[in-house]
C-alpha cells in the first residue's frame, strides 16, 4: 500500500534519531490460513491458532492506535477472512478515522464478502499473483485451482467497487513471468503492482534455492525502473530497498532530480521501513519491525503501543543509522535504502550487518 516516509532526522549531535511518525502497521489478524504456500513467512496453515487477540483486545488495539498516529493499516494473515469478526474490525478502524486495507490470498472472495469488506471501509484490497498461468500460480500457492479462484475474487473486488493491487513475490522459477504478470496486473484493472523480493523465513527458509544473486536482484530492480513510464500502474518495489538507490542513480544518469514531482510517492519514502515507519503485529499481539525480520520488539498485551514504538530497544537501533556495519554503514544511499534487515539477520544473526543480496559497492569504501 502507498506510504509516505522520510528518513527520521537526527536529534542534536547525539546520533540518535527523534521518534519518526509510524506510518503503516502490517496486523496478522489470524494465522489461519485455507492455502499453503511455499513462501509464507508464517508457515501458515488452516488452524486453529491458539492465543489470537480477541474482539474486545483488537478494538482496544485499535484505539491504541489512533492514540498516538493515523496510519494505514493492513489487515492480513493468514487469510483475514478467516477471522469471523473481520468487518467488525475493519469497520471500527474506518469510524476510527484510519485508512484500512486488507491482503487476502483472493481465493475467499465472493460478492457478499466483497460487498461486506466495501461496506466495512475497506479501500484496497491486494491480492498476490506469483505466477502468470494456473500452473505456475497453483504450484506456488501449493492448492489447485487457486489461480482461477484468486481471478474470480478479483471480479467480486471490482464489481463491488474496491481498488485492488496485485503482489508479486519473486523467486528463480518465476521472473521470467514478471513481464506477463505486470501485463495481467493491467488488463485485470489493478490500481498497483507490488513486487516482493524473497526473504527465506517461516516456510520461505527451504526456498533459499530459488533466491536470486545480487546480480539478478539489480537487473530485475532496473527493469521495474523501467517500467514506470510504460504502464498506467503505481509500481512498488518492498523488501528491494536497492530500488531507491537505483532510482537515484537512474534520475542522475537521466538529469532528472528525484522529487514527488517526477518520481511520485518513491520520492518521499525509504527502502527498509522497518522499525522507521513501519511495524508489524502477530496474531498474538507480539511486535515487529516488519513481518520478515523475527526481532521481538514488545508486546501489545503487556505494553501500549506508543510506547513500543517510540522506546524499543529494537526500534531505537534501527533508527540508529551510525549503528549500520558492512557496506551498508558506509554507503552513501543508507538513509533512502538501509538494506533489507530482515536479510542481514536471518543470514549473520545481526540485525545491522549489511543486507547480504547488495552488489553495489559505496563510494566511501
């Protein structure tokens, strides 16, 4: 979802940042889920998950949230739909004053639920396409006829009225599809196509065979670039910060400068949000910098919300750019990319090191 984010600015001579806005929130609203797909993160499966927040604890989060911030909020999962009281949250979020949208998988999707998630105040839904055919798709998704039931949601979405962007997750067996896929992002309507670099966690860890090198990595990055003038998409590169360090260099080499003017929302934000403008919350409530990146950083239960975001001793390190070791402390583009931490830390363990995926080598070193 779209995101307005700029680097948080350094408080006195201390090094330490001032307490940036919070954003987005990623809520994994349930952990059940009707597919299982070789990439989840969460492993997810049908369920039932003990130690779910409850209705009454999901509404009190919610006033949490607007106490402190006005963010956009992603319900997802999981499969969110899974939930039953699903359009009360969404529905009290909206009355609340927040932007809510939801990622469900598609496949659940039919005219009541899409008129109820309309009805509720949903105002995007995005749905992934990992794959351009029903073979392709259904193999990803591990479930057949997953393709063609994600294909009907998206009918049900329109029909209702709903904005609806198509998600990408990229992987050795599928960027050769990426052209097809953008195409079908368009001809099906999409608002956006977000495209989503592999991080190896949760059932994503027996997929480390299909990430891409580096060299990849940069090649597809320049060929989203590229792309940007030639469809009438909003186009997104998550968990692939590099994008804003080629933005950057692509505008050089161009004589353009980067400014919302000629480079829209991409000008405003940053690569690695996590921790910066972004946070993740479980299905039990347990706080993250962002879904991928498995570094406890509070707990909603035991702590409020503001004071997770603003004092985490995780939040507090992320915001610490003269914390950033490797290639990445010295490069000149850490402030607009940072590096994927989920990468650095699921490869070395440490939350700071270099995103290991990055080729580019930084001027200062």
């Amino acid at each position: 979802m779209p995101i307005e984010s700029v680097p948080p600015e350094k408080s006195g001579e201390t090094g330490i940042p001032k307490v940036p806005p919070l954003r987005m929130i990623a809520w994994e609203v349930t952990r059940s889920c009707n597919l299982s797909c070789i990439h989840c993160r969460a492993a997810a499966e049908r369920g039932p998950y003990p130690g779910e927040l409850n209705t009454e604890e999901a509404f009190r989060l919610i006033d949490e949230i607007v106490s402190f911030s006005q963010p956009v909020v992603i319900l997802t999962g999981g499969e969110p739909l899974l939930r039953p009281d699903i359009y009360d949250l969404a529905g009290y979020g909206t009355r609340r004053g927040l932007r809510m949208v939801m990622a469900p998988n598609g496949t659940l999707l039919d005219r009541e639920r899409a008129a109820r998630l309309k009805a509720s105040g949903i105002q995007r839904v995005s749905i992934s396409l990992d794959g351009a055919t029903a073979e392709s798709h259904d193999r990803f998704r591990q479930v057949e006829g997953a393709f063609a039931a994600a294909l009907r949601g998206i009918e049900f979405v329109k029909k209702a009225g709903l904005e609806f962007q198509i998600n990408t997750t990229v992987t050795l067996k599928n960027r050769h599809e990426l052209p097809s896929l953008l195409d079908l992002a368009v001809r099906l309507g999409a608002v956006a196509h977000h495209i989503f670099l592999l991080v190896p966690t949760g059932r994503g860890k027996e997929m480390k065979g299909e990430a891409i090198d580096g060299e990849e990595y940069e090649r597809i990055l320049n060929w989203f670039y590229d792309q940007r003038e030639k469809v009438p998409l909003q186009l997104k590169a998550t968990c692939a910060p590099h994008f804003y360090r080629i933005l950057r260099q692509r505008a050089r080499q161009e004589g353009k400068k980067v400014t919302p003017q000629t480079h829209g929302l991409d000008a405003m934000t940053r690569g690695c949000l996590g921790g910066i403008g972004f946070l993740f919350i479980s299905h039990r409530g347990e706080v993250q910098p962002c879904g991928y990146l498995e570094a406890l950083s509070g707990d909603v239960r035991r702590q409020s919300l503001k004071d997770i975001w603003e004092s985490s001793p995780v939040f507090l390190k992320l915001r610490d750019y003269s914390a950033y070791r490797g290639r990445c402390g010295s490069c000149e583009y850490m402030r607009v990319c940072g590096g994927c931490r989920a990468r650095a830390f699921e490869r070395s363990g440490d939350l700071m090191a270099e995103e290991p995926l990055c080729i580019y080598q930084p001027q200062a070193s």
